[in-house]
C-alpha cells in the first residue's frame, strides 16, 4: 500500500465520496489482486468498503507487529503440593466474604498443606489489599506461583508480606500507605517508625497525623516515643490526641504510663476485710483536671449508664500494663478478680488492656468471672463445658430487646465464630440457628452470620484431606 492511498480512502470515508474520489490504483499488494476484481462501474462507496474490508482482513492474517526489546518472563517455580479439592476451592470463596475468615478459613487451610488453585490466585491476593493479616496465610496458599504473578501484575496490590516495608507506599502521599508503611517499620525496628513520623510531623495534616499515631500503636509505646506522643497529646486536632492516648495506652515507661500509675495508687487499694477476704476499694476524685483530661480520661460515656466512679476507674485500668495492678495492689491476677466491693469498676478495663496485650495469666483469671469479654479471651477450640457456657449467653443475649448487645458480648459473638468446635459430630451449627431463630427483630442482625460461619467451617474440616 502507498503511503497516499489508505489515507485517500480514510479521507472518502470521512468527507464523502462525492467531494474525494476513492482511488483503485496505489493498494497495497496484497490487496491489489482482489480489489482489481470489483467491477469497474461499482460506485464509489462501495469501492471505499472493499477496500476496507480487504485491508482489516490481511492486517488480521499479518497478526500483530512485533514488540521489540522485551524479554519474556521467566516461567514460576513449580508447586509440587496437592492442590486443594475443588469442592473445598468454592467453600474458600465463599468464607471469604465473612469476618475473621483470614483466621478461621484461610489459615486452617494453610496448615493442611494444600496450593490453592490456579483460578483462585488472583481472587486470594485481591483479599490481602482489604485484609493485610490475611497475607500469611495467603502467601502460603498461593505459594511461588502466586508470589510470581503478585510480582509480574503488581496493579493487584497484592501484600504478601506485611513486615517488608515498602518505600513505594511511603512515597505515595497518602495517609493509608503511609500508615502501612510505618506499621511494617515500627515491627522490625520501632525507633526508626518514631523518628520517621516525627519528620513528617509538621509537614501533615490532621488526619494523617491521627493515621501514623495509630500505626505506631502496633508495638507497645516506650520511652523513645515519649516526645512525640506527649507533643500530640497537645496537638489541636481531638482526632490526634485521641490517636496519641490510644498509642500510649499499655505502654512501658513513657510519662503517660507515670501519670496513670500515680493515679491508681492514689484512689485504688486492696485491702483484707473482717473475715480475711480481700476487698479493692476504688475511690475517685472529685473531678477532672487539665492534666486528666489531657491523658484522655473524661466524665461520661454516653449510651453506658456507668457511675462517674466506673466510668474513672475503667478507662485508668484500661491504660495502665496489666503487670503494674500486680506491682501496684501486691496481688496476683487471680486474687485480683476474686476480690469484693469495687472489682466490677476495674474489670472492663482489665479485659480491654488484656485484649489489647495478650497474657495467658490474666485471660484465665479474668474468664473465671463468666463476664462475656472476658470469655472471648480464650483461645480455641473450645472445649465443651466452655461452649455449652458461651452458648447460654449467646441465647440469652439474642432474645434481648434493647438494639445495644450487652457489654462484651459482641467480642465473644466474634471469638464463638471462630472458636465454637466444629466437625461432624459438632451440634455448633444447629444450635447456632436456633439461637438466630429465637432472636429479637433488633438482635437477629447481629447473630446472623454465625449458623453460617459454623456451616462454612464444619464444611471445611469435612473438605480438608
């Protein structure tokens, strides 16, 4: 073809063949042969289509030009485990539009020592976007091949490895990559996540200040994070100081953990009553100053109907590290959640530091009180006395009827999810459904999932090999 006569016809096309001639001779070659047969009196526009007909159809037969300068890829290492059965494959899709089902699905199958299969790579490294605790346990299912196309496709977003900083989220800009960036530094070396966020102090807003405080919440604060926490604790915005007092609760030897410790030991005491039992005594002040309001603690908690006194000694045993009650009080854990009068005032609190930093002691001895937060504290698979125990609280908390679920039943509804034994001769499910079936209109929708989540991963062990 010349270099005049496709653009002549493109131009007939256009404008039309009454103000530009379509022209017969200058075709290429290849179709010169077969565009010489139209019959000479054809009209114009017809001449114009064959041409184009004539044109597409050699392009397609030429196939595409060749790419020049690349180089294939090299092909993924080879996987030689089983792959999962395909009825197992459709219960992993399914599980994963349930909460927690990098724990209670992914994991378990992990362990099994199963490759997902080749359709189900793409769909399991989209989940890490949304579910980075879920990287692990996919990256052991997706095994070199799916290291590989996470590494070949990276517009996936994949995260297989969430302790690997990457600069490129730091570089983005945006308060979410930024965050996971300092989460993954602050695990492998948390004074560099410090500093990293203090030279990026003045140069971020308020919401992404608040971000990076809470990224650094992943590692328990101490004394190198003083500075900056104790500067957000003064920042403007209440989102920032909000994010600081959650980054230094727990934490060891900042002067956050000081001030709430001289606190405890000025209104919190045990004692040995009349009879030899041990009796906590908590007595609050007679109000907030600047200084605890700065550290967080407020009057009220809207919706909770606490008394000041529960209200003060909550949010103080909350923020404090479980092992300063013992130094504080000269007691062990299991003195502590056995003594009289005031215990219940310091109990949800414990449950929320013991929740936030896990300690075997305190969840045993905090679960012999029967308080539902403090049960969802227990790892599984539960044994059957402690099933039968969380089921009855489960049915009964259903069947109320204010719209608020009592206080720590939503933790336990979320461990008995994945904790509730499961298996064939499990009754989990079934007792399940009827707890959705006896439920309250206001409360079903909390109990929902649960039959289901039961049924998925009964299905699972019954899949598994």
């Amino acid at each position: 073809m010349t270099a005049e006569h496709w653009p002549a016809t493109v131009s007939a096309a256009l404008l039309g063949t009454g103000t530009r001639r379509a022209e017969r001779t200058g075709a290429d070659p290849v179709i010169a042969g077969a565009l010489a047969r139209v019959p000479a009196d054809a009209p114009s526009n017809a001449l114009v289509l064959h041409t184009a007909a004539l044109t597409a159809t050699a392009l397609a037969a030429e196939g595409a030009a060749p790419i020049r300068g690349l180089e294939p890829l090299p092909p993924a290492d080879e996987d030689p485990r089983p792959a999962m059965p395909r009825a197992l494959a459709g219960t992993v899709v399914t599980a994963l539009r349930y909460p927690d089902s990098e724990t209670w699905c992914l994991g378990r199958v992990a362990e099994a020592g199963l490759r997902a299969p080749t359709e189900l790579i793409p769909r399991l490294l989209r989940f890490t976007v949304d579910r980075p605790r879920a990287a692990a346990s996919v990256g052991v299912l997706v095994g070199p091949r799916g290291a590989w196309l996470a590494a070949a496709a990276p517009s996936i977003g994949a995260r297989l490895d969430v302790d690997r900083p990457d600069p490129a989220d730091w570089e983005s800009g945006s308060d979410e990559a930024r965050a996971r960036y300092v989460r993954a530094v602050r695990r492998t070396d948390p004074a560099a996540a410090t500093e990293l966020v203090d030279a990026a102090w003045k140069d971020t807003r308020a919401a992404g200040r608040a971000a990076l405080l809470r990224a650094l919440a992943v590692i328990p604060a101490g004394p190198g994070d003083d500075a900056l926490l104790e500067r957000a604790l003064d920042d403007r915005s209440t989102e920032v100081r909000a994010a600081a007092q959650e980054a230094l609760a727990g934490g060891v030897g900042t002067s956050y953990q000081r001030r709430m410790r001289d606190r405890a030991r000025e209104h919190v005491s045990l004692s040995r009553g009349l009879l030899g039992g041990l009796k906590l005594t908590v007595r609050t002040p007679d109000g907030l100053d600047a200084a605890a309001t700065r550290d967080g603690i407020v009057g009220h908690r809207s919706g909770i109907g606490r008394t000041w006194r529960r209200q003060w000694a909550d949010q103080v045993a909350a923020a404090l590290p479980l092992a300063d009650w013992e130094e504080l009080l000269g007691a062990a854990p299991s003195d502590l959640v056995t003594t009289r009068d005031d215990r219940d005032d310091l109990l949800p609190g414990w449950i929320a530091a013991a929740a936030r930093r896990p300690d075997p002691r305190w969840a045993a001895a905090l679960a012999s009180t029967g308080a539902p937060g403090a049960l969802a504290l227990l790892p599984g698979p539960w044994p059957p006395d402690l099933a039968d125990r969380v089921g009855s609280i489960l049915y009964q908390a259903a069947q109320g009827t204010d719209w608020q679920l009592d206080e720590g039943v939503d933790a336990l509804l979320d461990a008995a999810a994945a904790r509730l034994p499961v298996g064939p001769p499990s009754p989990w499910p079934d007792r399940a459904a009827q707890i959705l079936a006896a439920a309250s209109s206001v409360r079903a929708r909390y109990f929902a999932a649960l039959p289901e989540i039961l049924r998925l991963r009964t299905a699972i062990e019954q899949e598994l090999p």
